[in-house]
C-alpha cells in the first residue's frame, strides 16, 4: 500500500432514531441511521401481510363471484 493516500480508519459510533448504539470502524466518523436491525420490521417479524389476495382474488371480490 501506498502512505498518504488512504483515509484514517477510525471507531465510529452509529446511533438509530430507535435509540440503540453499536460501534464499528469506518472512515466517516460517528453516524446517525434511522432504521437498524433492532428495528427493522424484516428482523423483528412484525411485517405486514399482504391479506388481500392475487389478482383472481380481488376480481371475485369486487364482482361478488
């Protein structure tokens, strides 16, 4: 590797809105996130299901098939 052409890898602290904190490494410094793994609805399984059906489903509904 060449001296003096890469950035300063530095610990960084990465904070999220839902209030949780972890540290890493990065070259930016201290970052602010609004969605993490704590709070992600894919990670905590509180996603939303999709309970209407497919197309076939909806026409039948809406035509009272």
């Amino acid at each position: 590797m060449q001296k003096d052409i890469h950035p300063e890898y530095k610990e960084a602290t990465i904070t999220c809105a839902c209030g949780e904190t972890f540290k890493t490494k990065s070259t930016k410094g201290d970052l602010r996130v609004e969605v993490c793994s704590n709070c992600h609805s894919f990670y905590t399984g509180k996603q939303k299901q999709n309970t209407r059906g497919g197309r076939i489903e909806r026409f039948k509904e809406k035509y009272d098939l």
